[in-house]
C-alpha cells in the first residue's frame, strides 16, 4: 500500500579525461518521472575510509535517507540505497560543477544530471492549496513518544487562538511522509486541515518518526510503531486547554486507516475514526490486488500479472506462515532461484546479476515494516473497535480497491457489534480522493485537484455531526 513509489537511475556514460576532482559537497538534480519532477539532492562528505552520502527528497519532505554506498572512481560516482533499490552512477564533467548521469530503481532507468547548483522546477497548479494569512490560528509543535523517548513535530490549527474545540488527529499513509502528506506536488492533509479547521474542528497533523521535523528511526519501524506515535498525539493534545478532551477523533489515510483502528481499539479517549482507503484485508492480499490491478492499468500482459501474482503470493506465504527470519530469508531465496531455473529465458533488469536480485528482494520482503504489513490483519483489530466509523473509499482507487476492503470493513464492525457505521464508495475518486480518469498512481500529478470537494465536505459533515 505504499503511496507511489520513489523511481529512480543509471546510464554507464563514457569517461572523460579529467584531472583528479572533489566530488564532496551537495548535488541537485530533477528527476522526470511519471508525468511529474522530483527534487533529488545528495549530499556527499569525506570519511576516512572513503565517502558517505545522504539522499533528500525536498518535495516528497524526506531528509538524510542514508546512502549505503559511495565510490568515487575518477570521474566515476556510484551510489547505492539497497533498501530501497536505488542506484545512481554518474560521470564528473565540466570543471567539477555537473555530474552525468542515471538513477535507476527496481530494474527502471531514467536520466537524471546533478549540479552543485540548487535546481528549481516548474510550479505546479495547486488551486486548492491554502496560502497565509490562514483565516485560523497555526502552531508549530512538538510532543515526546516518551516509550521510545523521541520527538515528533508538527502542526496544531485551531478554529481561534482561545476556546474549547474537537479535534481531529490525521495519521498518514504508508512511505516517510511529512504532516502535509506531500506526494508528487500535492498536499492532501495541508488541504483537509484547513478545510477542517475552517468549519470548527482542530486538526493535529505531524511529520513521521524520522522524517522532516521528527526525531527517530523511520527505516526500523512498523504499523505498530507509527500506532504509538499517534497514542502520543493524543496524549499532547489532553495538556491542551483549547482541545476538547472528550470529543478527540482520528482519521487515517491508507496505512493511516489501519492505524486509527489499532488506537481506539486500545484507548478510550477516541470519540470516532474515520478511515480514508482503509484496509479490510491483510497486507499480503492487499499486495497481490494492489500489484495486478495497477499492473493492469499501466498495460502489463495477462501472463506477467498472472506469473507475478503466483511468484509473489508464494513469497508472501513463506512470511506469513514462520516467524523465523533465517528461515524466511531461505525460503525467499530458494523460491526466485527457482523461478529463475523453471524460466531460463528471463531477462536481468540490466547489469544485476540473480544474487543482487535476490538481495534485493529479501531486504525488501523482510524490512521490519513489510513483515509486520503482510501478516497484520485489520479485520480482528476493526472488531474490538466500538465509537462511530466512517469508512470512506475511493471507486478507482487501485491501490486500496474499494469493494473488497469496504466490504470486509463492515463484516469486521458489524461483527464487532458496533451499530454507529457509515461506509461509502465514492464515485470516480482514486486512492488520493482526486476526481480522475484511470486511478493509476500515473495519473496523481498531472491532476490539478488535490482533494475532491464532495469527499471534503463528506468527511466534515460526518465530523461535525460526531461532535455536536
């Protein structure tokens, strides 16, 4: 479920003759991807083993993703994010001032140059993005995860500077996400915080563990983890004199909506929830739909969606079916060599030998975050959860399909004998609630809407009527 992936590079250039150069210091580059432009920024220091680098996203909010490897080989720079099958190898011209080059990412290669230059890109349209002055009282805040002793920052809106008010909590969605939720120039939880916040509700919104403002370690986390924060949240908003502490409620975003059950599951400060692209079933069959049907949209043959539903399933099962890590890393592996023995004719994404695919694909089914994912089940969590449910989902979502979660969200409420359930699919929106043609991650940045207004008013008025 993650929101759409990070792309990324490589393309071998041919050398040129240069005397020996520094490569240290911060490259910038805009990576063109998927109808949109992406900031990439590099940061690169001398060590004394050699180098080390950090990669940022500015528009995606990520800062100091750690680079795992980084060789300079006059004029030669090579860059590695294994966990994230991130590659870059660029070649050193002009006097030291611009690297040529490719960034590759899962077998898919696209140009990208960097320049110690800081690069700007076109501005998108974003009608619906709020400007200041905000017609309502904004803070910068920050509380302590005192469990796992971090500090998570934020943004507290408030209807006016004094008085008593509900609030709203909104949680993110899978991926390092920042409080805006920002994603290929959009900023849907900046758009429904002020939407919220103009019609008498506070909204809490907060950076990741790890990412932008927030302190902590976003690679070693999982669902749970993010849980907790949120618990915190809820726990900073009580010291508040302006909150209501009776009228406190959640509303999650894709993993955001696995999330917000697991909470007020637990506690009884939680006044209502409201799941946006929840999930019903489990992380692996969410997986499989999610793979086929964007698959599907983007064109992919029959036969390789079907070929990668059966490879993937059976790596799915191995990590639902132990709890051993040895034993999952094994059973993955064994699993792509015999894939690659029964389909002799498969092509390797280029220069990627069976090892490094198996490598990569291990570290990405067994990163702490996706082993939780594929085994959680939403469903037993939705049952224990008993204040009122809006469960909203887009019709052309592809990333969270909405019939086969919706239903089982309701199955799992009603078996759960909560009564106070309101579940909606909402027509022609995808996983991010714009108004599209397709639903394919493709289409998310070439839309100028950022947040249907119908499904706005949908979440504000069921909102409004909880806290009245």
């Amino acid at each position: 479920m993650k929101n759409v992936a990070l792309l990324c590079f490589f393309t071998i250039l041919s050398s040129l003759n240069l005397p020996a150069q520094t490569i240290t210091g911060t490259w910038n580059g805009l990576l063109k991807v998927q109808g949109t432009e992406l900031r990439i920024v590099f940061n690169i220091t001398k060590t004394e083993a050699g180098y080390s680098s950090t990669m940022d996203s500015p528009d995606q909010g990520v800062k100091g993703i750690p680079v795992t490897l980084t060789k300079f080989e006059d004029p030669v720079l090579k860059l590695e994010i294994s966990n994230a099958r991130i590659e870059y190898e660029g070649t050193l011209v002009k006097s030291n001032t611009e690297l040529m080059g490719t960034f590759k990412q899962g077998g898919q290669s696209f140009p990208l140059n960097l320049s110690r230059k800081e690069v700007e890109k076109a501005k998108l349209s974003r009608p619906q993005e709020p400007t200041k002055p905000y017609p309502y009282y904004s803070e910068e805040i920050t509380f302590e995860n005192k469990k796992d002793n971090i500090t998570l920052a934020g943004t507290l809106t408030l209807p006016q500077k004094d008085g008593n008010f509900p609030v709203v909590v909104l949680i993110t969605g899978s991926g390092p996400q920042n409080r805006d939720e920002a994603l290929l120039g959009h900023k849907p939880f900046l758009v429904l915080a002020d939407h919220l916040t103009k019609n008498g509700i506070a909204v809490l919104r907060f950076d990741d563990r790890g990412t932008a403002m927030s302190k902590g370690d976003f690679r070693t986390a999982t669902t749970e983890d993010f849980a907790r924060d949120v618990e915190f949240a809820v726990e900073y908003l009580k010291t508040r004199k302006e909150i209501n502490k009776k009228k406190i409620g959640l509303i999650g975003h894709s993993e955001g909506g696995i999330i917000a059950p697991m909470v007020a599951a637990n506690s009884k400060d939680i006044r209502f929830i409201v799941l946006l692209a929840g999930t019903g079933i489990n992380g692996g069959e969410l997986l499989l739909l999610q793979q086929e049907l964007i698959g599907r949209a983007n064109g992919t043959s029959e036969a390789d969606i079907e070929k990668t539903k059966i490879a993937n399933k059976a790596a799915f099962d191995i990590v639902r079916k132990s709890n051993n890590l040895d034993k999952i890393k094994a059973g993955i592996a064994n699993n792509i060599r015999q894939e690659f023995k029964d389909n002799p004719q498969t092509e390797l994404p280029q220069g990627m030998s069976e090892d490094e695919i198996i490598r990569m694909q291990i570290e990405q089914l067994t990163s702490p975050w996706m082993l939780y994912f594929i085994k959680h089940e939403p469903a037993a969590v939705l049952q224990k959860v008993h204040c009122p449910v809006l469960a909203i989902n887009g019709e052309k979502d592809l990333q969270v399909p909405p019939k086969e979660n919706l239903k089982t969200i309701k199955a799992a409420l009603a078996k759960g004998k909560n009564k106070n359930v309101t579940i909606k699919e909402m027509p022609n929106l995808n996983h991010l609630f714009q108004e599209c043609t397709t639903g394919s991650p493709s289409e998310y940045s070439e839309i100028e809407q950022t947040f249907s207004p119908i499904a706005l008013d949908e979440i504000t008025n069921w909102v409004v009527k909880q806290v009245k």
